[in-house]
C-alpha cells in the first residue's frame, strides 16, 4: 500500500476526488502547497483550503502532474 500522506503535491498538479463537488465536477488544481493547500475546482473555478491530510483521504487519482520546479 503506497503511504499517501508521503505524495509530494505541486502547484498546477489536477486532482480528482472521490465525491463530486455541488457543481457536478470532480477535478481540482492545485493553486498553493503547504501545510494546507488551496484548490480550485475546474468546473466553477471554486477555490477551497484543505489540509494536506484531507486531500490524501478524498484524493481518487492524480489526472496531471505537474514536474516543473519553482
């Protein structure tokens, strides 16, 4: 089993969740990484802040990621 809480999360990484958002949309970008991160919803352009933590337990798969160093 892969420990989730170790995944390395970067800025314009798209994730999908497991439950769709009120809109109907499942996939987020990632805006800002730290101890809590702040997402955006692709659909509406909703912008959520979220613990680290929280994303390892509703993430479902990683859709893009993101490599470039900033």
């Amino acid at each position: 089993m892969i420990d989730r809480v170790k995944i390395k999360y970067n800025v314009g990484d798209i994730l999908e969740f497991k439950k769709t958002h009120p809109c109907g949309g499942k996939q987020w970008k990632i805006v800002r990484v730290g101890v809590d991160c702040k997402l955006e919803c692709t659909t509406c352009k909703r912008i959520i802040i979220i613990p680290r933590i929280e994303i390892a337990k509703k993430m479902k798969k990683r859709i893009f990621e993101n490599n470039s160093e900033e």
